[in-house]
C-alpha cells in the first residue's frame, strides 16, 4: 500500500506544526512550502479547503490513506456519543499508535514497521497489522527475540506521563490498553468537528 515516503519537514511545514517528527527548521521556515510560499498575496482559504486540510493533518500525522481513514470515520459515526470524539479513540487505539504511545519507537512510521515486521505481539500473540484494534485489557509487548535486539532497544523511550490510558513498563518492555481515551486527554492538535463536517457534505 502507498505511504508518503518524501520529506517531512516538507509537511510540517504545509500545516505550520510539526506533525511528522520534530519540524526541524519549522521557526526559520515557518510559510508553506513552494516558489508562492512566503508570498503575502495567498488567498484565503475556502470553508472546504479548511476541512480538506484538517483531514489531510489528521491523516498525514496517523500515517493513514483516504480510504482506510474513511472507513474509520464510519466506523465512529455508528458509534453512540459524538462522532468526532469517537473517531479520535479508534485512531488512538491502533495498534502501530498505541506502539508509539508507548515508548517502543520514536515515530509513528517507525511503530507501524515493527508491527509489520513482527516485533509486537498482543495477548500473547503475533500482530503485524498496524491498523489492528485494541480494545481495554489488551496487552501489547515485544516478543522475546526482539527484546534482545539492539536496533530496537536503542530507541526505546519513558511513556508520556500524559498519556494515562495506557500503562507502559519500560523494564519489561510491555504495557496495557486501559481504555478509550477522552479527547481532552489526545494532545495532536486535530480539529475533528472540521473533519465530521466534511464528510457530512
């Protein structure tokens, strides 16, 4: 399937916020990239194209394509509450998200190729479906052989102490999906009412 493999910065730099790693460069070069970028004659931008960048933010940062973020969208919208809120939880409740959320790798991307390549296992069991679901309860940790890999172990960071619907141990390299989170508690700066609006049209 087709990822956006291009510069980062490139992006942080589109959306002014550095959704893909750190926005290295994202003071010095705080304008849109392109040859228009740092122009003060841009127009502004429509009610649709607003929206249409909210999504594009919203997917760029959970490493998603068109038609599996819309599937996850009417996914939340069947659920009961509001469906903006419940469609942060199913992407915060990926596996490759809740892998990052961790602590087990320093991206997101960097968390869906372990889970493809099989590093993580939930419950006991091999899952090398990034976009996999977890549910509360669910125990997420590396498999034993991959404890002991260096490439893997050398990225390792403490969780967010933020983070409080997942409890991580870093010693043990595991940790638990305690719940759905409440969208006060996602610190990604995502206006999903823009996105629900969108998709209502």
């Amino acid at each position: 399937m087709a990822r956006y493999t291009g510069p980062k910065n490139r992006i942080c730099r589109k959306f002014g916020e550095p959704i893909l790693g750190s926005g290295k460069n994202l003071d010095k070069n705080a304008f849109p990239p392109g040859q228009h970028g740092n122009s003060k004659k841009r127009k502004s931008l429509s009610e649709y194209n607003i929206q249409l960048r909210e999504k594009q933010k919203a997917k760029y940062t959970y490493g998603m394509l068109e038609k599996q973020f819309r599937n996850t969208y009417l996914d939340a919208a069947r659920l009961r509450g509001v469906t903006g809120e419940n469609l942060i939880k199913l992407l915060e409740s990926r596996l490759d998200n809740v892998v990052y959320r961790m602590g087990m790798a320093p991206t997101r991307p960097a968390a869906r190729q372990m889970v493809s390549h099989k590093h993580v296992m939930v419950n006991g069991h091999i899952v090398n479906i990034p976009s996999y679901r977890l549910k509360p309860g669910d125990v997420v940790e590396l498999k034993p052989k991959s404890r002991a890999n260096t490439d893997i172990t050398s990225t390792l960071r403490p969780k967010n102490p933020k983070i409080s619907w997942i409890d991580a141990n870093e010693k043990e390299m595991k940790g638990t999906f305690l719940a759905y989170p409440e969208r006060e508690n996602v610190p990604e700066n995502i206006k999903e009412l823009l996105i629900v609006e969108l998709y209502s049209k």
